[in-house]
C-alpha cells in the first residue's frame, strides 16, 4: 500500500467480527467496524478531512485560523491537517474534560479556548456559549477564521453517506446489515451511515445511543444535549438508547481484553449498547441477522477517565468518597434548602458557601461572601476526608442543584452534621431576586 499523503490513507477501515463465544448472541453476526485505525486515530478524520478540504482548497484560506468547536477527536483530526497545510488551527471548547487530549491538542500547534460550560451560565441564553461565541468570532472577522462547524456541516454527514455506509455494505459482500448502532456526538458518522444503509435497504434497524443524562462518556452526547445538535434528526434513529459511563467501561473493556481491539469508551459503549439491545430479541429471530457497530477511537487517550471512574482495573483503591458510589435514597434524603430560606440561613448561622461550578462561571457572577471549589477539584478534596469540621454549617451551590444534592448526600454519608445543597442552584438564586457579585 502506497500512498502520496496521509489524508489519502482516511477510510476503508476493517470490518472485523466479534466471537459469538465473547458477545452470547446465537442468532446474530456481529462486527465491528475500526474507525479507530484511520490514521489520526478516529471516525473523526473523514469528517474533518471531508469538511476542511474545500475550504484549503479556496485560495482565500491564505493565513487564515481554521476554527472548530471541539474537544476532542475532531480537533486532532483538523489540527493535523491544519498544521500539515501550514495554517493555525484553534479549538474552542466547554467540554475539555481529558487531560490527554489536552496535552495532545497542545502537541500539535493547537491553540485551545476554553469556555464555561452552557448550564454553568446563569442565563443559558448567554452570549458566551460556545456556539454563539464561535459565530460571533466567525461574523466578526471572516478574513481571519475559516470555520469548519461539524455540529451544522453537511459535509460531516456526507463523508460517512459516501464512504463509511457504502464500505460495510462491500465488506458484507453487497449486503447492507440487518442492524446498525453506533454513538451519536454530532450524528454525522450514524446519520451519514444509516442514509447509506438504508438506500441500499430501507430495512436497516438504526440504533442510536447517547450518554445517560448526567453522565459523561467522551465523545458523546446525553439525550438532552444530542437535541441541541444542528446535524441531528430523531427520524434516523429507530431507537435511542441510553448507555451508563459504566457500561461503556464494561464494553470496553471487553473490547480491549477478549476482542484485541484496543477501542476507547465511545466503541465500548456502541458495543454493550449493540449486544443489549440485540439481546433482547436474539431468541425471537427466526433466521441469521447481521449486526455493525463503530469503534470510534482507541483506549490510550482515556487514562485519566478510566483512573477517576475505575480505579480498581489500574489496580488502585476504590474511591469511597465518591459520588458514583451514592444510592437513590441517599441522594433523596440528602437535605436541601431554597433560595429564600438559603438567604435567612446564611444571615443567621452565616454558613460556609461553597460554590460548585467553573471558575469563569463563578467569576462572572456568585453568591456574596461564598468561596468557589470546582466541582471537580472537590470531589478530589473529599477523596482525602471531611474538608470541612462536622458542624461547620456548609451550603453547596452549583448551576441547577442536580451536583450540588450529590455532595450534600455524600457529606451527610461521612458525617457531617449541617450541609444544604441549594435547590435549583444559583439559578433559581437568581430568579428568586437574591443577590449576586461580580469579582
Ligand atoms: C470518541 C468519539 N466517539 C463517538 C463520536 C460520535 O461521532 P459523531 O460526531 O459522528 O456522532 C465522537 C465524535 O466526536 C467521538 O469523538
């Protein structure tokens, strides 16, 4: 195999089938389709390629900074590329939760933007969402960014419609599968698949899976979030399932340990989500089903994620202090307050106010005398113990409530006496009419 660029060797990945002794299924064929062999390392690449080309191609690309929202794939994908034509490359981004691809991102010329994320503002309306910021950036100054915008692209789609969907169906011998799942983060790849798919028969069963909500896996999108998506049409899906961070890792790590195919929490989510849901109608079928998923990406850039979520498997101590260890009951009992009466505690036993969200959010605007612990940086704080004296009385804030509640569970768990969370967060704080600073 001879190639003149790298950007020629994009696409045509393996379709590989997974052992029925590993997946249980008796009555379907599963594969697995490794996008994570493109040479960037994901589905990404024919994307990025796809949607960037035109635009080198115009000579009024010049000395211009190519533009995406992205926190991950699609960014190393276009900072390569960019880089490879001699142009800057930003990504702008809420979401640049892996410290690896961060670091990777940096490695190769990227410049990165980092914004708070959109529930983190106090009004969701907010000019400085990503999105918004990126076409305000766009409108300001058009001869200096040229914007590839995978979330309303077309060009996203098209890659998969003319290459991912039409491989599977040659790889099956011009057959197109009788099911196909994969995960959804802009919808393009599982939208342009499916359209392949189903031309050739309209029949393809199209399974869509998203992160469960307040959950995160890498890449994708919780079933709030994915409605949010300019690319996405609930009409390409059959069904839309959801899929634990958990159960991602699960997946994976069947993936990884059984299969030899070293795919990352996306693949392994589209692989637990595929044999789930091909479990529950394995024993009615009547004849031989064949079923396609994608491995988006591959496991090295998940460390971290992996370390936080799942200690054990690098052999290290389960975390106690953790909210993933929480029951239902213990986050309903857990005790709350609202604004009014958050304002009369705080006038009266003057509670230590821990504000929960980003930096920038807090920045913007807090709670007067409140403090501001990340709520990342505070799930490590209580990992080492109680941060704070049992009685000290605490109220935890964050955007809505919904983090808050957790900690104010998990605090009340290793015994602290006066913890809050404050219901609603610092939205329904603001609406209440309480007041609210600015540093
Ligand atoms: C790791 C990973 N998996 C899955 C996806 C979903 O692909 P798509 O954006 O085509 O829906 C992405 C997209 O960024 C990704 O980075």
């Amino acid at each position: 195999m001879r190639y003149d660029s790298i950007t020629e060797v994009i696409g045509d990945t393996p379709l590989v089938r997974i052992s029925p002794e590993i997946h249980g299924l008796q009555n379907v064929d599963l594969y697995a389709k490794l996008e994570m062999l493109n040479p960037f390392g994901s589905v990404k690449d024919r994307a990025a390629w796809n949607m960037v080309r035109p635009l080198l191609a115009d000579d009024a690309a010049g000395e211009r900074t190519v533009v995406e929202l992205s926190s991950g794939n699609t960014a190393k994908a276009l900072a390569v590329i960019s880089g490879m034509h001699g142009l800057p490359f930003k990504s702008v981004t809420n979401r640049m939760k892996v410290p690896e691809i961060k670091d990777l991102l940096l490695l190769l010329g990227a410049e990165i933007e980092e914004l708070p994320g959109q529930a983190e503002c106090l009004d969701p309306t907010n000019t400085e969402d990503p999105l918004t910021k990126i076409h305000q950036m766009l409108s300001a100054d058009t001869a200096a960014y040229v914007h590839t915008d995978q979330y309303y692209n077309p060009r996203n789609i098209e890659a998969h419609q003319s290459a991912t969907g039409p491989e599977i169906i040659k790889d099956l011998g011009g057959a197109a599968p009788d099911y196909f799942i994969a995960a959804v983060g802009t919808a393009g790849s599982s939208t342009g698949s499916a359209r392949a798919l189903r031309a050739h028969d309209p029949s393809v069963g199209v399974i869509g899976l998203v992160a469960e909500k307040a959950d995160f896996i890498p890449g994708i999108r919780n079933i709030d979030e994915v409605n949010e998506v300019g690319l996405f049409d609930p009409a390409t899906y059959d069904t839309i399932e959801s899929v634990s961070a958990d159960e991602a890792i699960d997946g994976m790590l069947t993936l990884v340990r059984r299969c030899g195919m070293l795919a990352g929490p996306t693949g392994g989510a589209a692989y637990f989500g595929a044999v789930r849901h091909l479990q529950a109608i394995d024993a009615q079928l009547t004849d031989r089903k064949t079923a396609v998923f994608i491995v988006c990406d591959r496991v090295e850039s998940y460390m971290s994620y992996v370390r936080k979520r799942r200690p054990e498997l690098l052999r290290q101590p389960a975390r106690r202090n953790s909210v993933a260890t929480l029951t239902d009951a213990e986050v309903e009992a857990a005790p709350t307050i609202d604004a009014a009466a958050a304002r009369r505690w705080i006038d009266e036993a003057r509670p230590l106010v821990v504000d929960l969200r980003g930096a920038f959010a807090f920045d913007a605007l807090h709670i007067p005398g409140s403090i501001n612990i990340v709520d990342e940086i505070f799930a490590e704080l209580i990992q080492a113990g109680m941060p704070f004296g049992r009685s000290q009385p605490v109220l935890l804030a964050c955007p809505v409530g919904e983090q808050s509640v957790k900690y104010a569970a998990l605090l009340r768990r290793m015994g602290h006496t006066d913890v809050r969370s404050l219901s609603g967060g610092i939205i329904a704080w603001r609406d209440a009419g309480a007041a609210l600073v600015r540093d």
